[in-house]
C-alpha cells in the first residue's frame, strides 16, 4: 500500500499507508477514490478526523449514479450486513440485488458467507461507518432502521446484537417527539 501511496501521490508515509489500508479494508475502488481525494486535497487529513471522513464520503458519494443507490446505501449501512431480504425491506426497492451487486462491482462492499446457502453483503467498514452516520441524521427513519434491523438479527439468531440494535432504536432521539 505504501509503494501504491508514493507511485500515486507522491507521498512516502507507512502511517498514511496503514490508515489508507484500515479504511478501505484494501477494496481496490475505494482505495482508488481515497488516493483521489488525497491527491486533489494536497495534504493529508488526520485520519478519524471529521475532514477525513467527510473527504472520503464525498468521493464515494461521486461514484454513485444518483439519488437512488446514495439512499441505499444510506439506509442499508444502519446494520453490520444486509441480505436480500433485509435490504429490500429497510430500502422498498424493488432490485436490492442487483443494486447491492454493483456496490460490489463498484468496491463498496463483498458479499460473505453467513447462513448456509444464504450470502450477506457486508460494506468496507469506512464505508459503512461513513453512511451509518448520514443515516442517524434523519433520526425517524434511523430509529425505524435499527428496529428492522433488530427483528431481522433476532429472526436469524443473532441475540446479543438484536438487543443491542433494540436498545440503540429505544434511545434514537425523535425530533418529532414532543420535548
């Protein structure tokens, strides 16, 4: 990573690399989009920091389509993995599938065993923890989110983190409810 660093941008720093390679999880994409950003940005932002993981949300943002998967993605980053089921029922759309297969495509995430025959998809876990945030920003629907998400963890056995989505889903602040 570091030699991928210094031939892209320039920049021969091991901490730069292991923060590059910890954000991305090595997703050839993402990294391509976080060596973007750097390069346009001129220096670098402390990792962690909130001008990094806006920097690296921007650029992820710019490599979807439209409105539509930037919603997806949005609304399926709340779990820690989504299957079909579970992504059509937080997102309503029709072709989850298909949009989660060119997330994949695109280095947003991979799809990983988790039940026999049964795949999940999983996002690069800066991806994931970029978007979660975005989604907690509309708390109504991130409150419905973390409630769905616990059903479906409970359904699927998953008891310890169902209660904990549970709990999360309890205390969300509504700013619909009366103060």
């Amino acid at each position: 990573m570091g030699t991928l660093i210094a031939q892209q941008i320039g920049i021969a720093d091991e901490r730069l690399a292991l923060s590059v390679m910890h954000a991305t999880r090595g997703f050839a994409l993402t990294v391509r989009a976080v060596m973007l950003a750097l390069s346009q940005l001129g220096r670098i932002p402390h990792a962690d920091s909130i001008e990094w993981n806006s920097m690296v949300a921007a650029r992820w943002e710019s490599l979807l389509p439209d409105d539509v998967p930037l919603r997806f993605v949005t609304d399926t980053s709340v779990p820690p993995y989504v299957d079909i089921e579970l992504a059509t029922n937080l997102t309503g759309h029709p072709d989850a599938r298909g949009l989660l297969d060119l997330l994949e495509r695109n280095g947003f995430g991979r799809w990983i065993p988790y039940a026999r025959q049964r795949p999940v998809f999983q996002y690069a876990e800066i991806i994931r923890d970029t978007f979660r945030a975005r989604a907690a920003a509309d708390a109504d629907r991130f409150s419905v989110a973390c409630a769905s998400t616990a059903r479906w963890l409970f359904d699927n056995g998953e008891v310890d983190r169902a209660l904990a989505f549970a709990i999360e889903e309890a205390t969300t602040p509504s700013p619909t409810a009366p103060s």
